[in-house]
C-alpha cells in the first residue's frame, strides 16, 4: 500500500509491546498531528500484565496480517526467525512495515530489497541502527559514494554502557551488564551485545547504505568487549586512551572498503565523548571532512523515536532507493590491508608473534602481555586465535594503515624471551 495522502490515516499493526512497543505506544497517543493509530497489538504472553487496554491485544498475527484496514505493520520483536515471517508476509501483503530488527534486516537484506520492489511497497528501518541516530537516512540520502571516506560508529548502546561503568565507575562487568538489561538496553540474549555480533549487524545494514555493499554479517571480522581485561584497561589509562567497541568502514586507497567491528583505543576523537548508552558516529567525507552524529543508541523512548520518525516518513511516502547498490556501480568488501594493534594475551603459546609483520612495543606482567604492532587483516579473517582462550585485540587509534609497505619480524629470541 502506499500512503502518498498526508490525510490518510496510518493504522497499525504492532507486533511486539516490550520497551520499544509501549514506548511508541504512548508517545503516538500524544502525537494526534500524526493522524496514526495503532489497531491491534500482537504478543506472545497472552498473560503478561500489559499498560494498555487489554482488547488492544492479541496473540494471532493473522489478525493484524489479514485485516484489510490495517495499512502499517510495526515490527519490534526479538525473535529474528519470527520477525521474518512477519515482515515478509506484511510486504507479501502489500503493507507498508517499519521495523527496529536489526538482526532479521541485516540477514536478509537482499531479499527484503527485492520484496519491496516486487510488492512496491515501503520498508523503513532507522530504529534498527543507533536507535535515536537519524544515520541511515542521512547515508542513503546524503553522502555521495565517491565522496565518502569512512564511517566509524560506537553502534551499540549496551557494551559502550558497561565500557562505562566499568572503566569509569569502576563497577564489575556483572553488575554493569545487569544494569544494562534492567534499563531495557541489552538485547534478550545479551551475548549479542557482548560479542559484538549486534553491532555488526548494525555494521552489515550501513555497509548497503553507505556502499552499495551486500554483506553477510557473519562474514565480517567482528568480536566485542567479552575478552577485554582490566590490564588492558591500565594499559590505556597509561597512554592516555580510552577503550571504545567501533564499527568501521573505510574506503581504502584502490576504492575497495575496510570493515569490521573490534574495540579500539581512541584519543582526541569525538567517539571519547560517547558514554553510558549512547552512540556517535563519525562519517568522513572528502569534501566535508568529519562530521559527528550522537544520540541515545538504546532505549524504548529513543528506539520509538526513530520508529515515529518512520511512520512520519511513510506519509510521503519515503522509501529507501538502495541508491548505492542499484545506481551506482557498488563498492566491495577489501581483505587486503594492514591494521595496526594491540594483542592482550595471559599464554604466549595462544599468540604467535610471527603472525606480525612489525612489533612496536610490547610488555608484561604477572597477569597479561600486551604487543603492540602490524598485523595483515586476513591473520584476522582466516582464524580466531586472536578471541579464543582470554585473548583480546583492540585496534590502536591509528587503526588501518593504508599503504602500508610490508616488513616481517624477525626479532624472534628477543621477543620471546621478553614476553616469557
Ligand atoms: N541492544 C542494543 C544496544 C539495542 O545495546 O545497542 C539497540 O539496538
């Protein structure tokens, strides 16, 4: 359906009333200059206790998917399995669906594309990255591809939470998690956050706007905040750096695009001002040079602000174009660079230094060794060595070096024997 009338009523179908669903419930009771109501609401547990009319409820999709009234389906479940039946049958529908779903978008977004095409209808999904953050609207619409550089983003609200409190408050990571879950910030399954798959997902759904970029999130190197030490936490204090969860991409010098997701010592950079759960992102442009967007990345108020922001979209009928994938010719994924790290290790046998191509610094002491140095991105992309057993990587601020001109270790004994 498309809703080109400014005075066409958006009724919807909500699937989902957890933080972001009543949130939204309750502001779109306070915005009647919408014109946008919510019909039915769809759950899981009939029996949970609910602040809203209880014949607003039901545990029947087929009822808002099958009700011919209902023109807008919101979809803001956790589980990405059923998110997916929800949203393609609402497109199926010729509905128009706005979801915050960033998994279920991020895997599927060939397919969702070529269902809006199919159906012609409108698929909005700004909640789905940096929550209050209007950052996927401004790729797609704004930044040329020629003329973006990179984006580098603190994407998920959770993990830069407990960085935090942690770090800066000195709480336990128990205690910060737990807090994270209790203000609604945390994914149901926080591993998620944790791991750093969440944020690269986040990554995957910015890499089609920014680039024209297909990717499977699995596929880009990622981890999260999991295997990060209090050593490595000293270790930048000395230095003057604090320790952020970035998602990056960057436009290398022969075009292609540097991405991943890794934690990061950052210093005089915007992204040390991003704390508790809010996210920023630093798009980089030939022309404009830096430019800095923050705002809250979770929470049911901010995540229903982006949605409300959709359902306004909707009303011009506003659609993403994919402008990147399908105008222009497309950028591709580079596994050929150099990044510049730090490795945080406790056994010298789970760290083979042979896999730098220079070391800069390194130290020990009786709980972790830190090497400071050059590694090729494919020592990052063929195995894990570099998250299994308490290692933990952390981009230097540095991060990629471009053009970089190889040079392998060859200080082996003393190294050795340094870090023993
Ligand atoms: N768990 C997510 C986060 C929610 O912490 O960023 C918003 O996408």
């Amino acid at each position: 359906m498309s809703i080109q009338n400014q005075q066409t009523k958006l009724n919807i179908g909500l699937f989902g009333f957890g933080v972001v669903g009543e949130g939204l419930y309750k502001v779109l009771a306070h915005t009647p200059t919408l014109n946008a109501q919510i019909r039915k609401v769809c759950i899981k547990h009939a029996d949970k206790k609910r602040n809203a009319p209880a014949t607003l409820f039901t545990t029947d999709a087929n009822e808002l998917l099958s009700d011919e009234s209902i023109n807008v389906i919101i979809e803001l479940i956790d589980d990405a399995d059923a998110a997916y039946r929800i949203v393609t049958a609402a497109l199926a529908g010729k509905k128009a669906v706005v979801s915050a779903n960033k998994k279920l978008i991020a895997n599927h977004i060939e397919e969702l594309i070529a269902l809006q095409q199919l159906h012609d209808v409108p698929f909005l999904y700004e909640a789905a990255c940096c929550a209050s953050i209007p950052v996927i609207r401004n790729l797609e619409e704004y930044y040329d591809n020629d003329l973006l550089q990179s984006i580098s983003g603190i994407v998920n609200g959770s993990t830069n939470y407990i960085l935090t409190k942690v770090f800066e408050e000195q709480k336990t990571f128990d205690q910060a998690l737990l807090q994270a879950q209790q203000e609604g910030f945390a994914e149901s399954d926080p591993s998620l956050d944790v791991n750093g798959i969440d944020a690269v997902n986040k990554l995957g759904i910015l890499l089609t706007h920014a680039y024209g970029i297909i990717a499977n999130p699995s596929e880009i190197v990622h981890t999260g905040i999991q295997n990060l030490h209090a050593d490595d936490a000293s270790f930048a204090k000395e230095k003057g750096y604090e320790i952020k969860l970035v998602a990056q991409a960057h436009k290398l010098q022969d075009g292609k695009v540097a991405a991943f997701v890794l934690p990061q010592f950052v210093k005089n950079s915007q992204l040390c001002t991003v704390k508790n759960e809010y996210n920023g992102v630093v798009i980089e442009s030939s022309l404009a040079d830096k430019q800095f967007f923050y705002g809250k990345g979770a929470g049911g108020y901010p995540t229903a602000s982006a949605v409300l922001s959709d359902l306004s979209a909707l009303r011009y009928n506003y659609r993403y174009e994919y402008k990147k994938l399908l105008y222009q010719t497309p950028s591709e994924l580079s596994n050929d660079f150099y990044l510049k790290v730090t490795i945080s290790f406790k056994g010298l046998f789970h760290v083979q230094h042979e896999r730098f191509d220079k070391i800069y610094e390194w130290s020990s002491n009786e709980n972790r060794c830190h090497i400071t140095g050059v590694l090729h991105f494919s020592e990052l992309l063929n195995d894990d060595w570099w998250k299994q057993h308490g290692v933990s990587i952390i981009l230097s601020p540095e991060g990629i070096i471009d053009g970089y001109v190889p040079e392998k270790v060859s200080e082996e004994v003393e190294f050795v024997e340094a870090v023993a």
